[in-house]
C-alpha cells in the first residue's frame, strides 16, 4: 500500500495504473462506539491494488478508532475501505451517518426496524427511529491492520 499527499482537498477518484487505484483516506476517524465525525477533510490518498475495489470511483477510506466491531476483526487503528456506491446494505457493515456523527456497524433490519449492530458485547444495538438524520455512507469491503 502506497500513500501520496494531496495538494487538494477534493474528492479525486482515479485510476493509477491498470494494477493501482488511488483512494481518499479522510483524516477523521470512523468511530467504532458512538456516532462522531470530526470533518470530512481528505488526509492523504491510498495507491491500492485494482483487486480490492470494484470500481475506482465512490471507494474510500477511513481510520477506526473505539472498539465496538473488535469482534468482527475490526480494531482501532484499522484502515477501512469503503464502497460507497455498494447498495446492497443489509447484513453488512457499513459506514453510517447519525445526526451529527458517523459510526462503523452492521446494518439488520428486523420486523421491519433498522438497527445498527456492534460486534462486541460492550455496547448495544442502536435502532434508527424515523426523526434520526439517517444514511448510510458506504459498506465496508476490506480492512487494512499495519502489523509489526
């Protein structure tokens, strides 16, 4: 995985070479424990192998920090990316904007409610009423852990 600063702070989608993507990292994290964005500002740009993403265009990343999706391999520190022209959203863990914040759960709809799910016993479900301010972002494809 390669990273290039940006001079710009527009969201760039583009092919690197036939083999490499490049990629948005924002440089807020996603919270994995409670809804919370600090800005939506793009920190760097990833070179990432064509393989990872569908298509170059409405993939980005995002760094984790909490630890409610601990049980679905994803720690904070982690690097997701993000496919945020994937429509298929149920049973997938996605990228979600709540109000003012955005988290990191597994969307379950369930007679006829949805509800964002962690992956950790410590906290619990989070059910999206209809006066929420409600989107989903993206899905999550892949995780990215540096290793030592």
């Amino acid at each position: 995985m390669k990273t290039a600063s940006s001079p710009h702070r527009s969201m760039d989608f583009c092919q690197v070479s036939e083999k490499m993507v490049r990629v948005p990292l924002f440089s807020s994290t996603v919270q994995a424990g409670t809804a919370t964005w600090a800005d939506e500002h793009i920190d760097t740009y990833f070179a990432l192998d064509a393989s990872l993403v569908k298509r170059a265009r409405g993939v980005f990343c995002v760094k984790v920090s909490g630890d409610s999706m601990i049980n679905a391999g994803i720690s904070p520190g982690d690097i997701l990316i993000v496919d945020s022209l994937e429509r298929n959203v149920e049973n997938k863990i996605v990228i979600a904007s709540i109000d003012d914040g955005t988290t990191v759960k597994r969307l379950v709809k369930h007679n006829g409610k949805i509800y964002l799910v962690p992956a950790n016993p410590n906290y619990q479900s989070l059910e999206i009423k209809p006066e929420m301010n409600f989107r989903v972002l993206g899905v999550v494809t892949h995780v990215i852990r540096e290793t030592m």
